[in-house]
C-alpha cells in the first residue's frame, strides 16, 4: 500500500493548486517602518502632553472661566471652580489616552500588516481616513499639536501610498496558481 507524501512548505505548491505568495517587497518593508515611525511620533505627541499639562490645564481653565462669564451674561448656570479644575484635568487625560490609542493602532497596523494581512491594509486606509477628519478639525487651532498630528498624517500617507502598490496587493493576495 502506497500513501501520497504529506504536503509541506518544502514542496512546490504550484502542482496542489495551493496560492503562491511571492517574496516580500521592500515597498511592505517601508511602510511598516513608516507605521513603527508614526507610533513613535504619536509616542512624542504623549510625552509632549504630559510635560505640558500644566500649560494644557491653564489653557482649559481660561476657556471655562470665559465660558462662564458668557453664559453668566446670558442667564445660565455656570460652572463651579470645583467644576473648571475637573474639565482641565479631563482635557489633560483625555489627550494622553487619545495619543497611547494612536501608539496602539499604529503599532497594531504595522505587526498585521507586516504579516501580510489584506484586511489590515483596508483597516490601515480607514483609520488613515478618521486622522484626515481629525486633522481638518485640529488644524483651526494653533499650537504644537497640529504640527504633531500634520506630521502622523504624512506619514500615514507616505504608509498607504506604499500599501496600495501593485507590489504589495500581488504579496498581500496571492492568487492560486
């Protein structure tokens, strides 16, 4: 009795009608590095506030005790000092936590698309698509951050530009042979 050898990756797949993924291009290679490089940028958007959370909470203090003056002019309820102190402390950790989730997606969509996953180019291009919407909305505002997040944005770009060459559609869906 006969048995058919166990197929393995040593063996060519083209004859078991298996799908041949070809080598990895470099234009994957670069825009994982590109990925690693904007979770790093969005590492020093955290650190960056953090170090100035004391001018973040002065700003957000301002803001609500002019706020307040405002709707004191025009009848309504204001805000206590107690009240002011919690939103600026709010704002401070609300963009630390923001910018840790940016380093965990960026660092997410580098791994999965370093595997070669098509779906991570397709989560890659959507949340690429949520930093454009943050960055029409951030670029009112004067200040480092919009420079920090124009910055994540070029590089989220330069990533995706890389992700959608015919190079890498041909590594991240191999076609059966």
């Amino acid at each position: 009795m006969t048995y058919q050898p166990y197929p393995t990756g040593s063996g060519n797949n083209d004859a078991a009608g298996l799908a041949v993924r070809p080598p990895k291009p470099p234009a994957l290679t670069n825009a994982v590095r590109l990925m690693w490089a904007g979770g790093a940028l969005a590492l020093v958007g955290v650190i960056a506030t953090l170090a100035f959370s004391s001018r973040i909470r002065s700003a957000a203090t301002k803001a609500a005790i002019k706020a307040n003056v405002t709707r004191r002019s025009e009848g309504k309820a204001v805000l206590t000092t107690s009240q002011i102190h919690t939103v600026a402390s709010t704002a401070v950790i609300i963009l630390a936590v923001g910018g840790i989730i940016a380093v965990i997606l960026w660092a997410w969509m580098a791994w999965a698309n370093n595997k070669g996953s098509n779906w991570a180019r397709i989560v890659a291009t959507v949340l690429f698509g949520l930093n454009t919407i943050f960055l029409i909305l951030e670029a009112g505002r004067a200040g480092i951050t919009v420079i920090i997040v124009a910055l994540g944005w070029l590089v989220g770009l330069a990533a995706l530009v890389l992700l959608w060459q015919r190079t890498t559609t041909a590594y991240v869906s191999p076609r059966v042979q």
